[in-house]
C-alpha cells in the first residue's frame, strides 16, 4: 500500500510502505475513506519543527475497519469509524476524567507508539489502529457519502473549535471573538453560535474565509490586529470587550491580541498549537481577572454530543475544506495550504 511520509522542509511524499498488520490484539486495521492535512502539519512542513527522519504524517481520518485484534469489543469488521487525532484506551483515569489526549497509554499518529510499536499516519490508504476500542468511534451503518467532509472533522479541527468555546466557557447571550481564520477558527465561530452566542467577531483578512465565517455565524469582521484590532472589539462592544476570546493560532501575538480582546472578567479559551513562544500576560490576567484555559482538545469525547447535529445537518463544519485531492497528490494538498490557496484539504485514496 502507499502512505505520506514527511523527510523535511518542504519534502512530502507518497511512498510504498508495508502493508499495515494487526500486532497486539488491541488493534484494528482501518481502510481510509477520506483524510486530510491540517495547520498544524504545516509546522514541520515548513521546518519550523524540525524533522530528524523520514515518517509517516497525518492525524485526520475516517474508514471502515477491515480487521480487529481479539480483545476488540467496541468495534468490528466493515463498521465505519472516526478516528480522533490522539490515540487513548479510554479507561485510565484521565480517559475517565475526558482528557483522552493525555491518555497514560495512548499516543499520537506517525510517531513512536506507547506499544512499542510505531505508530501510522492517517494520510495513507490504511493502518494500524492501536488500542481500537478507546480511540475509534463507530457509527451506526454506514456514512451518507455527502457527509463525510463534516464527519471528518469531528477528529480534530471540529472537536478542537468545540474545545475553545467550552474552555473560555462560551453561554447564550455572549459577545464572543474568534482569533484565527483557519479551519480551526472557523470551527470555533460554528461552536459559539451552537452554543448561543450573541454576536462573534471573527478576526480574518481574507475574503473567502470572512465570508464562510458568516455563513457560520460571524456578526461582525475585523480586519485589523494589535492595539488597533483590540480598539474595534471595544468599539463593537459599547467599550467593554469581549465575555470570551477564542484564540486558535499559537504564537505570542495571537495570545496577546486574546487578553486584549478580553473584558475584565472575561475568559480566554486557547487550542493553537504554540510555536514562536506564546506566553501568558500574568500581569493582565492578575489586574483584569481575565481567565484562561485550553490546550489540545479531547476530540473523541465531544463526538456524541457533535455528531447528532452533523447527522441531522444543523452544522456543516466540512464546509471548512475548499479543495479536495486524491491522496497521491498530498504534496500538492500542502504547497495549496502553505500557500493560503486552500483553508482546508480534503483527501481520499
């Protein structure tokens, strides 16, 4: 079979790999029915994380399982699954206490496994799942073929814009803005209008991504960033500021254009992976009673809740990928997002 390995800056390929085989009897072996290449693969890709060797890439996918160990219970031969961007058990205690992505077991795709084994990426035709019964999500039948673009971002970029708007505590009636206009981003506008918002400033400079965030729920747009980005939040607040600020980027500029977003009193969620030192200002926080919380989001357990409403078409988060690609021209499915020519990609095998 063939799988993307990443071998450096700007170094994507579609190589032959073996075939992926059932090692513990935890496993399952999942056949890809779509993926996709998140901002997130850009760090590497860009070299920003550096990359020592060749390895496999991607941590977005949805299949149908062709096979399972035999201590797998929870899903079987030709369901169709989602599968999160963290591997988990779903049984320790802080599967227990819903952060999955700091499973005491788990793991993360295209790395080293906890099983001693390493582990696939899910920009390939198929792999290895470990620890199948806490980490996959089976559906009951199969998938609407039209809904497969919005079940695949229940593995991540759904479930994470979901994460910042529970974080920064997001409630009916909030003044609330978005920091970030990638899929992410949007996602989060999508989740604060699904849980009531009153008006959501989306900060975006592009066109096209201004206007998906409207069709998700956007009241207002800023354009500008800094002092000047934080003046047109007051200004659009009756100079009060936001309740929430969602920030979705990571650096230490989109940190600090949250806080400053932010009324006294109000809340910061975060889920941008941080790069380029992001700091926290303790000093505002302290003074202004701003709170903050985030960090890699649990997507698999915000599945139940999310997946109804994309069943029955109240949101439509897939609308996030604006090109699709078969699988062997991944490279060309990042060089469109490095480039800002696509929000999302969308790839099937």
């Amino acid at each position: 079979m063939k799988a993307t390995l990443i071998y450096g800056p700007h170094d994507i390929r579609f190589e032959n790999v073996p075939d992926p085989q059932i090692k513990l009897p935890t496993d399952a072996i999942v056949r890809v029915v779509a993926s996709c290449v998140c901002g997130s693969d850009l760090w590497p890709y860009r070299g920003v994380t550096p990359t020592s060797e060749p390895h496999p890439i991607g941590h977005e996918f949805v299949g149908v399982v062709e096979e399972v160990g035999s201590e797998v219970s929870k899903v079987k031969r030709g369901d169709f699954v989602i599968a999160p961007f963290a591997i988990s058990d779903g049984t320790c205690a802080h599967c227990r206490n819903g952060i999955t992505t700091s499973c005491a077991h788990g793991g993360w795709w295209g790395s080293s496994g906890a099983d001693g084994f390493p582990t696939d990426g899910g920009q390939a035709e198929a792999l290895r799942v470990p620890l199948a019964d806490g980490t996959l999500f089976p559906l009951t039948g199969q998938a609407d073929a039209a809904l497969i673009p919005s079940l695949l971002t229940l593995s991540d970029v759904m479930g994470t814009g979901h994460h910042v708007a529970l974080s920064a505590r997001v409630k009916q009636g909030d003044r609330v803005v978005v920091v970030g206009d990638g899929a992410v981003g949007l996602c989060a506008v999508l989740a604060a209008k699904r849980l009531g918002a009153n008006q959501i400033i989306a900060m975006s400079r592009h066109p096209q991504r201004q206007a998906l965030a409207r069709d998700f729920g956007a009241t207002d747009i800023i354009t500008e960033r800094g002092e000047e980005g934080a003046e047109r939040v007051r200004e659009l607040t009756r100079g009060v500021g936001a309740d929430a600020v969602l920030e979705c980027v990571g650096t230490k500029e989109s940190m600090q254009q949250a806080f400053d977003a932010a009324r006294p009193g109000g809340r910061v969620g975060f889920v941008g992976v941080p790069h380029g030192g992001p700091e926290a200002p303790i000093s505002q926080m302290f003074y202004s009673n701003i709170g903050l919380a985030g960090g890699a989001a649990p997507a698999r357990v915000y599945m139940p809740d999310l997946l109804p409403d994309v069943l029955e078409g109240r949101i439509e988060p897939g609308r996030v990928f604006d090109l699709e690609l078969p699988l062997s021209q991944v490279a060309d499915a990042y060089s469109a997002m490095d480039e800002r020519r696509a929000i999302k990609v969308l790839l099937r095998p």
